[in-house]
C-alpha cells in the first residue's frame, strides 16, 4: 500500500500554489498602476483642454468615452494575466502532486 502523508501533500499544494501565484502578483500589481497612472495623466490634459476651451463639451465627452475603451481594454489584460498566472499554478500544483505520487510509488517497487 502505498504511503502518502496527505496532509503533508495538500501543505505542499498549497505552498506550490501560493508561491506560484505571489511570484506573479509584483508584475500584474505593476502593470494596474501603470493604467492608473497613464488614465491619471490622460484625465488631466482632457481637463486642461476643456477648461482652456481648447476643445467643447461634446469633445470631452467623446474623448471620455474613447478613455473608458480603453481602461476597458487595459482591464481586460489584466484579467487575461490572471488567467495565465492560475495556468501556471495549476500547472505547478500538478507536478507537484504528479512527483509526489511517482515517489511513493517508486518506494513501493
């Protein structure tokens, strides 16, 4: 029969996952500040324009609308990053569990 340590193997799973998700976390928490700040920039010079008169209302509420696209679009991404990150720490929860069950049975032979 073989011997497996569950508890030992779901404290492993969960430090795999966990590891593999948080190695992740610096670039995806990097690029939403990068958003924030470019949509922070992009909102002060539509401000300045229309308060200068440089541009009408109905310009600035196409222009805000044309911005809502496209923090839209950069939201989407990040969601897709999400989506790979918990590719990966499935992936790497699999292995884990794959060796772990190949050491035990390799103990049995």
């Amino acid at each position: 029969m073989m011997d497996i340590d569950f508890d030992a193997l779901i404290d492993g799973l969960t430090n795999v996952i966990q590891g593999s998700l948080e190695s992740d976390l610096p670039h995806i928490r990097e690029y939403a500040k990068k958003i924030v700040e470019e949509e922070k920039e992009a909102l002060q010079l539509l401000a300045n324009l229309r308060l200068s008169g440089e541009i009408t209302d109905d310009e600035f509420k196409s222009e805000i609308e044309g911005q809502k696209g496209v923090v839209k679009n950069q939201l989407l991404a990040i969601g897709a990053m999400s989506t790979a990150s918990a590719q990966r720490a499935t992936n790497a929860a699999l292995k884990f569990l794959g060796d772990t069950v190949l050491t035990a049975v390799k103990a049995l032979l």
